[in-house]
C-alpha cells in the first residue's frame, strides 16, 4: 500500500523578531523545524502547498507591551 505525499512545515524564529514590519510585510521563519516536501521557503516566509488537500494553521505568538496582528494569507 503506497502512501500518499504530504506537505507539512514547523519553522520558528531563532530570536525576537525587533524590527517594525509594514502592512504586508512577511515573517520569514528561520529555523526549519519540519519542512516536508520543502513547501515552506524560508527565505521568502512562504509556504507554497504542491499536494492538495486540506490544511490546518496553528500560530504561537507573544509580545511584550505593545500590540499585534498577525494574518494568514492564501494567495
């Protein structure tokens, strides 16, 4: 029984993230935890699915004294 291709990725930040992004902007995660199919491009802070299906996002953020908006873009 074959099985079937996935794609998958955990990437995380090796540090604080200290600098003001814009509107736009991506979060390039640079430390590749998992990166099944090498779907999620850290140097872009893209992932790019090539195995259709149905995916779930989970994001952990945190921030000290200020405020945040984080969003999750299909394009």
């Amino acid at each position: 029984c074959a099985v079937a291709p996935k794609s998958a990725f955990n990437a995380k930040l090796s540090q604080s993230l200290a600098l003001a992004l814009t509107v736009g902007d991506a979060v390039c995660f640079d430390t590749i935890v998992i990166n099944e199919q090498g779907d999620y491009n850290a140097e872009t802070g893209r992932f790019t699915c090539k195995v259709p299906g149905v995916y779930y996002f989970a994001v952990h953020a945190t921030v000290y004294r200020a405020s945040l908006q984080f969003d999750l873009m299909k394009n």
